[in-house]
C-alpha cells in the first residue's frame, strides 16, 4: 500500500470522526431547535388566548384601560415570538454552516480516495498475471520475507476491497448532507416569511394601541371616575383583610398564651415552610389568563402625573371563569364589600395569606381545608365593560405586622404547566 493511500485512509476516518462530531453537535442543537420551536407554540397559544379576551372587550364600544393593557400584553407575546424566530434562524444559519463544512471535505475526500483508486486499478491491471505475484513471492530470499511478501499481496487486496467502500460510504454520506442542507434552507425561508408577517401583526397592533390610546386621553373625568371608585372597593379590602389578618394573630397569641409576636403550630410551620419553598412555582389563581396589573406602584397607563398602586396582581381571562386556590390552606375569611357586589376569600398558609378578590359568588366558607386548585369562586364580570378580572394578593405575617408581597413572583412563569 502506498503511503499515499495510508494518509487518503487517515483523513478519511477523520473525515468520518468530524462528520460524527457534527452530528452529536446537530443533535444537540436539533433539542434547542425543538425547544424553540415549544416556546414558539406556547406564545401562538397565548397570542390567540390574548385575541380571544379582546374580541370579548370590543364589545363595548367605549375604549378601555382593560382593552389597552390587553393590546400591550399581546404586543409584547408578539416580540417574544419575532425574537424566538430569529433565535431559531440563527440555529439553522449554524447548521447549513456545518453542512456546508462537511460537504466540503466529503467532495474533497470523495476525489482524492477516487484517484488513488484509479492508481491502483491501473496497478493491478498491469500487474494481474498470477504468475507473477507467484514469482514474487518465491523469488524470496527465505521463509519469512515469503511469507511478508503473501501477506503484502492479501493486504493489498483488502486494501482496495475497502477503498471501494470508502467510495460508496462517501457518496451516500454526500447525498444525505446535501438533501439536509436542502431541508435546511427551505426551513429558514419559511421562517423569513413567518417572521415578516409577525412583523406586520406587529405593526398593526402598536397601531391599535396608540389610537386606543389617544381616545381614551379625551376621556379624562370618566377615567377619574373609574379610578376613584376602584380606590375606594381597595380601601375597604385592605381593611377587612388587616382585620382577619389582625384576628388571626390575636388567636394565635391567646392559643400559645403570649401578649407578642406570632406562634405557628407545628402543622401551620410545615405548611408555611412548604409554601414558601413552593415560590415561582404556584399555579395561576385561573386556568387561563393574562396578568393586566401588575404589583406595586405604577404610573397611570393614560393619566398624566397620575400613580395607581396595586396591592396585588389583575390577571384578565374569560367571562365565567373560576378563582383557585394556589396552595394547600385553610379559609380565614369570606369578605363581602358593601355597595360594589363583589367578595374576596382569605386563604392562610401558616404565616402565609393568599386573597382571592372580585368575585361575584363564593364556593368556600370560614373554616374550610382547601387543596391546591380547588375552586373558590366565580370571578366577577363587569358587564358593561366586558371585563372578567381575577386579583390575587399575598400577604406574609411579620415581627412588624404585615408585609404585601409580589403575587407575580410566587406563580409558575408563563408557558409552564398551570
């Protein structure tokens, strides 16, 4: 065998090790492909749900806060989608780079294995008379240079037997990648096009919202209006939540005979530890939703020089849907809010309060052992502004009082099973 043909063999096995490396990479990056492509669906699903409320809020003729946050919500699923499609044609850009990468050194390979196959053939053809190969081996100086020599010829033999499948290996390898490069392009063409007409959704959508936007600003004493009597229904929450809250520490100090601080059973301790493990993993207080309001103070979304503040989180969804609980617990409270016909439930998880609020009718009662998920009410629907808004708030027993803490971080993230 040649050295020639040795070094063809070594860069053909590396060949073959680079195209597997390759492979293993093109597989890892095929799981980020398909991890991208789940996100993708998850944010299709959310955008159609977001389409879903609107069309229910379009109904009242009037623009709203609520059409308005609802319109922000999908515009921003909107550039999560456009981002997530660039991300996976990046991905492909990178693969079609490695096809090329190996249809390169497959056609180079695929030549130089063909030409020293060639040599050889033409080799053996000048060379094909048994007689000499007999010649050659017992024109051997002994036994051992004999047998070297028989050897050499068998070797020589197999050697060509394999170029032979090298050659055809090569070619089928060549094939494959080209046809995958081709499926490769294809995809990110349809992507490009995907991407162009989300584009244009987007568009659109910041249109909507800015003349939204502008009609609601010719609307400033209704606006007022409206934020004046949400403000009051928050008072008298807050209060009758302070009060439960506040009747719960004082059982508590009377049960363990103390006149300070808070004492937890040891049941009400592992539930609290449980609860407070569970954080970023609660499931929604609605099966399905899209959060509207967000925790803490903000500044009006049309108001000039105007602050709203939220002691918890709006979640907007479908007219008739159900409050849940997020957590294993124990009903403290049922509230009623005179002149609004809206309740609230409190639900205690140790040193834990979840509040379930704007509902229009309970399922619980004081004293109930609820799971995770158990329904809890109906939420209320504004039938005038086609809106069906749930409100979580939760709040924590501390050495100073009470603390309100951001629902949003407590709730699994969206796209997570709920």
């Amino acid at each position: 065998m040649s050295n020639s043909g040795y070094k063809i063999i070594h860069r053909l096995l590396a060949s073959f090790l680079l195209f597997g490396t390759l492979l293993y990479a093109s597989a890892s990056q095929g799981q980020s492909k398909d991890d991208l492509q789940k996100k993708k669906k998850e944010l299709e699903k959310n955008i159609n749900y977001t389409n879903s409320l609107l069309t229910e809020t379009k109904k009242n003729k009037e623009a709203s806060i609520n059409q308005l946050a609802t319109l922000k919500n999908k515009i921003v699923l909107r550039q999560r989608l456009i981002r997530t499609i660039n991300h996976e044609v990046r991905l492909i850009d990178n693969l079609i780079d490695e096809n090329n990468e190996i249809i390169r050194s497959l056609e180079k390979d695929l030549e130089d294995v063909k030409r020293e196959y060639a040599r050889m053939i033409y080799y053996g053809y000048k060379n094909r008379s048994s007689y000499d190969k007999i010649v050659f081996v017992f024109s051997s100086k002994d036994f051992n240079q004999a047998q070297k020599r028989l050897k050499y010829i068998q070797d020589y033999g197999d050697y060509r037997k394999k170029q032979a499948s090298l050659i055809l290996q090569t070619k089928g390898l060549l094939k494959q990648k080209i046809e995958s490069l081709e499926a490769r392009r294809n995809q990110k063409k349809a992507l490009l096009m995907s991407k162009e007409e989300e584009r244009g959704k987007l568009a659109d959508e910041r249109l909507e919202k800015n003349t939204i936007y502008e009609r609601l600003k010719t609307k400033e004493s209704m606006l007022k209006s409206d934020l004046k009597q949400q403000e009051k229904e928050s008072v008298k929450l807050q209060k009758a939540i302070a009060d439960i809250i506040a009747e719960e520490i004082r059982l508590a100090r009377e049960a363990a005979k103390k006149t300070s601080g808070f004492t937890l059973t040891p049941e009400e301790a592992k539930l609290s530890a449980s609860f407070k493990s569970n954080k970023g993993k609660l499931p929604w207080p609605v099966k399905r939703g899209i959060i509207t309001g967000h925790f803490g103070e903000h500044d009006h979304a049309v108001l000039q020089g105007i602050k709203i503040n939220n002691n918890g989180i709006d979640v907007s969804t479908n007219k008739g849907a159900v409050a849940r609980a997020v957590f294993d617990g124990i009903v403290t409270g049922v509230i009623i809010l005179p002149g609004a016909n809206k309740k609230a439930v409190i639900v205690r998880h140790g040193e834990y309060f979840s509040v379930y609020g704007n509902l229009q009718e309970t399922y619980v009662k004081k004293g109930d052992h609820l799971m995770t998920k158990q329904d809890v009410g109906m939420i209320f629907t504004d039938g005038k502004k086609f809106k069906t808004e749930a409100h979580l708030e939760i709040w924590k027993i501390s050495k100073t009082g009470t603390i309100k803490l951001d629902p949003e971080t407590w709730i699994t993230k969206r796209g997570k099973s709920q």
